[in-house]
C-alpha cells in the first residue's frame, strides 16, 4: 500500500487540503494527515478545524511515497516557515520520490526550496511570478516528473485523481471518480 503524509498548517485550504485525502483513502493509499503546529488540532483558512492523525515531531516521512502540501494562506507560508517541513520535502524530492502541492503552496514552498527548478508548474493565479525558475502552466494540474502542483481549490478534484493515478493506477482512479460522480459533471 503507497504512503501519503499530508502536511496541515493553520490556515490551509479546506477542499485543497479534504478532497485529495478523501480521494486517496477511497483509492486504498495509506494517507496520514500531520500536523505541523503545537496541538493535533489545525485550523483551516474558514475556520474549520481538523485533528491530525499525528504530530510532526511523531513522524519519520523517510516512508513516504508521496509528501503533499495542501494551499491556503496562511497556511502555505506557515508550511515554509516550518524547517522541519521544508527539509522533509527537499530530503523527498531529492530522493526522486513524488512531491505536490497546490495553490499557493508551489509558489511559497516549493519554489523557493529550488524544488520547481526547471521544471513546469502551476499555481493559484498571482503567485506565478514566485515561480521565477519554472516554467508556468496555468493548468488546473500539472505533472513534471516526480513533481506535481495544482492550481487552486477548483483543482482539488482533478489533482486528486490525478494523485491516485500516480501512486495506485488510472483504473483506479477513474473508478473512484465516476462513483464520485465527478465523471458526470464533466460531461
């Protein structure tokens, strides 16, 4: 079973944040939502709080097969100001596994950490200009290598899927979006 460890910072992006856990869980990934702050609770960008299954301090991550930052701000500038987070992403990334993030989050974390370093990416609009060593998209998902960035909180379907298609297989994915319904609406 893939291992997802999704790092929650207060005032993270609710959808960006719940829908590609749900998505994954439904998949069959092992997802573990870690909070970053002093307390298991995290509050999100519209007040909503949510407890982390287990703290950062409690985490190891080296078992990772994906590290995924949710967006929302200030939630992605508190992912940043975290060392403990960006060592984790930049020990992931430079061990060739997977990394994403959406929204804010490839601007404020990714890119300054060197991680969209020549690579193509995508981001809540207004953020690109962070995203001065990368080639921006504009796309609701975008894939370059082992990296993968969403646009914004309209993106949280597709990036799910698009995560799930990684890290279990399209069919999978596919599946799990038409019992989702999401199929449908884009017909």
């Amino acid at each position: 079973m893939k291992k997802v460890y999704v790092f929650l910072a207060d005032g993270f992006e609710d959808v960006e944040a719940l829908i590609p856990i749900d998505v994954l869980r439904r998949g069959g990934v092992d997802v573990t939502t870690v909070s970053i702050s002093d307390f298991p609770l995290v509050n999100s960008a519209h007040g909503v709080n949510i407890e982390a299954d287990i703290m950062f301090e409690q985490g190891d991550f080296t078992d990772a097969d994906l590290i995924f930052l949710p967006g929302g701000m200030p939630g992605a500038s508190n992912l940043f100001a975290h060392k403990g987070v960006c060592k984790a992403v930049v020990d992931q990334f430079a061990a060739g596994k997977k990394v994403a993030a959406i929204c804010a989050s490839p601007a404020v974390v990714l890119a300054p950490l060197g991680i969209l370093d020549g690579k193509k990416a995508t981001c809540y609009p207004g953020f690109e200009l962070a995203l001065e060593d990368a080639t921006y998209t504009g796309d609701l998902v975008t894939v370059d290598g082992n990296v993968t960035t969403g646009e914004g909180p309209a993106a949280a379907f597709p990036f799910a899927y698009e995560l799930l298609a990684q890290l279990v297989n399209k069919q999978t994915s596919d599946q799990i979006a038409e019992g989702m319904r999401f199929k449908h609406l884009m017909q």
